[in-house]
C-alpha cells in the first residue's frame, strides 16, 4: 500500500501498527450496540480492539472518516487512521489522563491518542519530564513511545466537528470509558482530568463504578484536587489540569511548569517511585 496514494479511514488489521483489531472485531452501530460489547468485552485487548472500530454516532463517523479522506494540505502524502483512537499506555496503571477527544488531524491522523498536534507534543514532553513516558515525542504509532505506570483514554474516542462533541455522543461513548476504567480500577490511584469537559465525563463513570460521589461535585481547575472510596474503600484521587489546547498553551494559561506540577503530583500520590 502507498501511503501516498491511501486516504483513510484504515481497514482494521491491515498491517497498521498498533492496530488492535482485526476484520472479525465487532463493531457497534449504534448506543446500544456500543453499552453491550463494552460490557461484554472479556479483556482489556479486546475491549480496545472494539473501540476502535466503533461506529455508534454517526455524525462523528462521518466527520472522522471525510477527514482521513480529504486530509491537510500537509499531511496529503499520509493514510489517515480515520477511527476512534482507543484507550493506550500500560496496560496496569497507576495513573489515568483523561482527555476530551482526538483532534482530527493529530489522534484521527495516527491512531494514537494525542499524537501527532502539538497539544500532545506539550503533553508528552512533560510526562516524559515526569518519569511517565519513554520519550519525549509521541509521532506515530509503532514509534516506540510507552507509557510506564500511565494510561490515556479519550472521553469521547472520535474527533468532533470544532472539538465540541454533543452531549448525546458524550454519553454514547460513557460505555466504553467505564468498561475500561472497570478493568484497570484495581492498580489505579489517580485520574489526571485534562480539562472541565473529561471532569465532568468522569462522575458518572465513577458513579456507575460504585464509588462514592461527592455532592456537590467539586469544582474543576488547574490543580484542583477530589478524592473519592471505590467500592471496596479504596481511594482514589482526581487530579484537575488545563487542557494541553493550543489555545491555552500559547496563551500561557497552562505553562511546561503548570502541567509538570500536576504530574509530580500524580506521581507522588500514586506511589510511583
Ligand atoms: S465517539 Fe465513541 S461511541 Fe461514538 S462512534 Fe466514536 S467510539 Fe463510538
């Protein structure tokens, strides 16, 4: 295949690396479909191997898929992945970020959640500042990059139109998050939230998780912090961090300084050494 010449989206299992499906994947086609194979989903493999060929909200399908065909001027010589970016990093974490959603030309693009835009390149550089990455860039999939102790998921897995997901593609996407969040709860101690919007995503997963919400639900910003008892009383800690958005990266609302205190929190509190 010439990459040249291939707009996406990409076939599952047809040789990108990292791709975690197969043509035998099954796919949800819509809310319900969605809820029951994150539910029944036996491992956390296949769980993000249906992810990642989801097809429930149709707007966003669309939007994510005439993207990877029409592509940007600078990305023409490129296939993009063109499907939902699915939950990526160690597989037993300490450590969840939670983000908004793939930017269409950055996750859409390469598969990887906060890959290949320069929000993920500000992130990045300071998780691997913190000990939390291999190295400091995350390009493409298959380039080596690992998380060690941490993960990323996505609240919404498909690129939106203006980054703005409706709340009804919000909720579609609910399932999977808790399905995911349900099979990495027993290592994890922190949730870094990147943002008011993966803040206010989580609540109701950990609700539905069995945790003890507090009302009223603490408020997000920067630093901001809320502990919460799973259901066998084990806690957990919410950790609040500006969204890595170019907006707030250029402007200086979130600084390397900012982002890098959150992480060495994070660190700190999950215990990692
Ligand atoms: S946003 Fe989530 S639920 Fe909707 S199509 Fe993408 S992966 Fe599926």
């Amino acid at each position: 295949m010439n990459p040249a010449q291939s707009p996406g989206p990409v076939a599952p299992g047809t040789g990108w690396p990292e791709d975690p499906a197969t043509p035998a994947t099954p796919v949800a086609a819509s809310a319900a479909e969605a809820a029951a194979l994150a539910a029944s989903a036996p491992d956390l493999g296949e769980l993000v191997a249906r992810q990642s060929v989801c097809r429930a909200c149709p707007r966003l399908v669309t939007w994510r898929e005439e993207v990877a065909a029409v592509r940007r001027k600078s990305f023409m010589r490129e296939t993009y992945w063109g499907r939902p970016v699915y939950g990526w990093g160690d597989d037993a974490p300490a450590i969840l970020i939670l983000g908004l959603a793939p930017a269409a030309h950055g996750g859409n693009r390469t598969g990887r959640i906060f890959t290949g835009d320069r929000s993920g390149d500000f992130l990045f550089a300071s998780l691997h500042r913190c000990g939390l990455a291999s190295k400091e860039t995350s390009v493409t999939a298959g380039d080596g990059q690992q998380l060690t102790g941490a993960r990323m998921v996505a609240a919404v897995r498909c690129a939106p139109p203006e980054n703005k997901p409706t709340p009804n593609e919000r909720d579609t996407c609910a399932p999977w998050l808790a399905a995911e969040f349900r099979m990495i709860a027993a290592t994890l101690r922190v949730v870094v939230c990147l943002g008011g919007f993966a803040w206010q995503a989580l609540w109701p997963v950990l609700a539905g998780s069995g945790f003890e919400v507090p009302r009223p639900r603490p408020s997000f910003g920067h630093g901001a912090e809320a502990r919460v008892a799973g259901p066998d009383g084990a806690p957990l800690l919410l950790l609040g961090c500006y969204h890595p958005s170019q907006q707030n990266t250029f402007t200086g609302r979130v600084t390397p300084g900012m982002m890098d205190a959150v992480f060495r929190r994070a660190r700190e509190a999950a215990g990692l050494s």
